[in-house]
C-alpha cells in the first residue's frame, strides 16, 4: 500500500545516520538520534495526510502484489539511497574541486541517458520538441537546484540535507492550498509541527538536559571507532556541536 510505502521509506533518513557513523566517523549524540527519529515520523505524517488509496483487492494487479517483496524492495531502496547519498558526501568533501566530482559523476548519467536516445533514432529535431521557454526556465531551476544540493553535502551533511528536504516538502504542501485547492488535514499540522521541533532539536535551538541526551550511544561509539582508520588520511573539519560551545573536529577523508 502507498501508506506503508510513505511511512517505511523515511527509514532512510536512518540509514543514512547510520552510514554517517560508520563510514564519516560523525558523533550523533542522542539527542540528536531522537530529532532524527522525529523527523522521519513528522515527515511520514504529513506524506500521510495527501494519501489516497482504494482497496487493493479492486485493483488490476491486485494479484500480483505482495506485501512481503514491497517491503523487501523498500528496505532495499532505503539503504541504497542512504548508502549513495553518504558516499557522495565523501567524495564531495574530498580535496578535489566539487565542480570537478560534479561532471565526473554527470557523466555517467550522460551515458544512461544518451543510450535510449540513441536507439529510439531521436533527431535534434524531435528531441526537444515541446521544449518552450517555461520548460527551459524549469531545466534551468533542477540544474541549479541540483548544486544548491551539492554545496549543503559539501559544507553541511546528509542529515541536514534531510531536514532540509523535509522541510521544503511541508512548504510545496502549503502552496498547494492557493495553487491546487489542497486541503490540509490534522495529520498534516500535527506532522508539520513535529518536522519543526526536530529541526530545531537537530540544530541546537532547544536543547535538552541532562548527560545522557548530551551523550553518543555506546553501540554507535562502537560502530564509528571500527569504521575509523588511520588519521593522518583525514583532514580536519571544524565543527560545533550541540549543547557545547567548543569547537570539535570531524575527520573527512582525503583523496
């Protein structure tokens, strides 16, 4: 069901947590684990609030669906994003020139793409039939929205690129109500102030007491110090953490 989809696919943001871990050495303190946790459910909620589904059993391939392989292929697509998502971030913090990473890593999509246009014999013609100034200014805002999303990876992270993404999706969900006559529901409130209380958490702004929020989970101190290697191949990164005024540093690795 598109529910279960919606809500078990904000597992990614986790593993991409998890990934941070292991393969960044970030420090997640527990606090922070929790605006993560928040921030997947809040972003489920309001993805929850828009569903609309009918039966499954009145559906044309009601007999091909199985819950089990959906949900295998949805954990499967969970840690690959997270995975893809963690190991560009390694690379966009790597010495060489993100502008450089960028087209190296454009080009295999060149590739992907110019083989179906090549088969299906597209003409210059024929290939940008259609393609009127609106189109245009829409190209022109993905290729800048996709830096945009480059520079987050490179100065900030994946978990804040995550927040960040939440938080446009609760805006695109705002300006469907003038635009499409989208109605809000509760869920959506309930979700929309959920996803903001966890970005503040995640940040810093509200804190919370006590050592024990302010402290990495032995289990992930365990999973970064294996994943660690020798630290004459990192270059440190100044970063602040939350609840602590001194600046603390994160290994990136080098080329």
């Amino acid at each position: 069901p598109a529910a279960l989809f919606q809500v078990t696919y904000q597992g990614k943001t986790l593993v991409v947590a998890l990934f941070s871990v292991f393969l960044l050495r970030k420090e997640l303190i527990r606090a922070r684990w929790l605006a993560i946790f928040l921030m997947a459910s809040g972003i489920a909620a309001v993805q929850l609030s828009s569903s609309k589904e009918g039966a499954q059993s009145s559906m044309a391939n009601s007999e091909e669906q199985s819950m089990m392989m959906g949900l295998i292929f949805v954990l499967m697509g969970c840690f690959c994003s997270g995975f893809a998502g963690v190991y560009f971030e390694m690379l966009m913090k790597q010495k060489a020139s993100m502008w450089v990473r960028n087209v190296q890593l454009a080009m295999f999509s060149l590739v992907i793409g110019l083989v179906p246009i090549i088969a299906s014999g597209e003409t210059p013609e024929t290939m940008y039939h259609g393609f009127d100034n609106a189109v245009w200014v829409m190209v022109v805002n993905n290729a800048f929205g996709g830096l945009c999303v480059a520079f987050v990876i490179k100065y900030a992270d994946n978990i804040l690129k995550g927040f960040a993404c939440a938080l446009a999706t609760i805006v695109a969900t705002l300006a469907s109500v003038p635009l499409f006559g989208f109605q809000l529901t509760v869920s959506f409130f309930v979700g929309m102030l959920i996803v903001i209380g966890s970005t503040l958490l995640y940040g810093g702004t509200v804190n919370m007491s006590g050592d024990y929020w302010n402290t990495e989970p032995p289990l992930c101190k365990g999973i970064r110090n294996s994943g660690a290697k020798d630290t004459s191949e990192y270059e440190k990164v100044p970063t602040t953490e939350t609840g602590n005024d001194e600046k603390k540093t994160v290994e990136i690795n080098k080329v």
